[in-house]
C-alpha cells in the first residue's frame, strides 16, 4: 500500500474552498460588483425583501468570490469542461432624458464626461477623435486599464465603441439617441463585456450578470440625473 493512503484528508469540500483558482483581474471584478450589488440590496431591502436577499446572496458570494480568490463554481468544474473563453455578456437598457437630442449626444460624445456620471470609471483619456484610454478605480486602489477606439459615430444619432486588442476585459458600448415628443432625447444602451479567457464559467457568467446590468442601469440613471440638472448653453449670443 502506498503511505500516503493512510494520511487523513480534510475532505474535498476543504480541499477545494482552499484553492486560489481566480486570477487578479476576476478578483477584482468580483470584489467591485459583490460589493455594489449588496449595497443596492440593503438599499431596496424595506421595498422589495424577498427581491433583494437574493440580490444580497449573490453580492455576498462574488464579494467573497474576490476576497478569497476562491470560486466553488469553478473547482466543481473539470479543467477539460471548462470553456476556454467566457461566454460574452450583453446588457441592454434605455431612459428619457428631458434634454434636447443633440446636446444629449453632443455631452456623451465628449467621452472625458463619462466618469462624471459613471460610478467605477476613474478616467477617460481623450487620444485624438478616434482613440482613448479608459480606466477602472476598484477597491483596494487596484486599477484596469485600456485603450479603446469608436468604431461608429453618427451625429445626434449613433455612438459606438470598442476596446483594443490586448484589454483585459474586451468590451463595446452602443448608445442610440431618438427624439422624443416632448422635445426630450430616449437614449438606448447596449453594453457587451467579455472576461479574460478561465475567468468564469457559463453558471458563473449568469450568477454576474444581474450586478454588472444593475450597474449600467445605474450609471445611466446618473447621466440623466447630471445632464439634466447641468444649465442650457446659452444660444443667445449674449455670452
């Protein structure tokens, strides 16, 4: 018999909660969107209870997810079932803005306002009309960044957006902007993000997906709120 059959074994419950099996920038994410989705869970918990304790469970285990650097979802996988990329994650949502449509377009379009009205954005670093760099402020003073380029852009009405090869997290954004018939602007956002490659599995993919759509909605609740409180240019000449 071999020797080491005979020593005892924690169990491979144990063995497994132990491993250090998510990288720096899955930790990260996870630390970022456990800790606002338990935020906006006790926030709404006198609204809705039963809504938001599921919110609060799923905040409390990504936040340990990223705390730990362990995660149960992936160590129950076997390395040969896992999907070699993270299934990409789309986040789509909408608001009326009561602001006419080009200065709508016109506020987002200068990308330097974004972190003005986006929560986890510290930075957006216009490059030229085309190129910029983006970065992330998360906890623990840990930072992600990268370029991206737009790759669409149709005046008053269309703005598109995409990271460059070699981001971290690969990403795109499109917002579209259309009259409403009040003299206001319905802005529609579609938000695609796809992780580092073993970063998550498919389950895992779906258990984060609701924090990161909670966190767009968010975020685009903020631009509205900015943007309709910012004054009118004045177009009358006077300065």
């Amino acid at each position: 018999m071999h020797p080491n059959n005979n020593r005892p074994r924690a169990g491979t419950l144990y063995e497994k909660s132990t491993v250090i099996n998510v990288s720096k920038t899955g930790r990260m994410l996870s630390s970022a969107a456990g800790a606002s989705l338990i935020y906006l869970a006790l926030s709404g918990m006198k609204r809705s209870p039963v809504k938001n304790i599921g919110k609060l469970l799923v905040g409390g285990y990504l936040l340990y997810r990223g705390l730990s650097g362990n995660c149960p979802i992936t160590a129950a996988i076997d390395d040969e079932q896992r999907p070699k990329h993270a299934r990409a994650v789309n986040i789509r949502t909408s608001l009326i803005v009561e602001r006419p449509r080009g200065e709508v377009y016109a506020y987002w379009r200068q990308l330097s306002n974004l972190p003005l009205f986006m929560a986890h954005l510290d930075d957006v670093e216009v490059l030229d009309t085309r190129l910029s760099h983006w970065t992330i402020k998360l906890a623990g003073n840990m930072k992600l960044e990268w370029d991206a380029e737009i790759t669409e852009d149709k005046p008053g009405e269309e703005l598109a957006w995409r990271s460059l090869e070699g981001a971290e997290i690969a990403n795109a954004g499109k917002v579209r902007f259309r009259d409403t018939e009040n003299g206001g602007t319905e802005i529609l956002v579609t938000f695609t993000y796809r992780p580092p490659a073993g970063f998550m599995g498919a389950g895992l993919a779906r258990l984060m997906n609701p924090a990161f759509a909670q966190l767009v909605r968010h975020d685009i609740i903020r631009f509205k709120q900015h943007l309709e409180e910012v004054p009118a240019p004045d177009n009358s000449g006077r300065g």
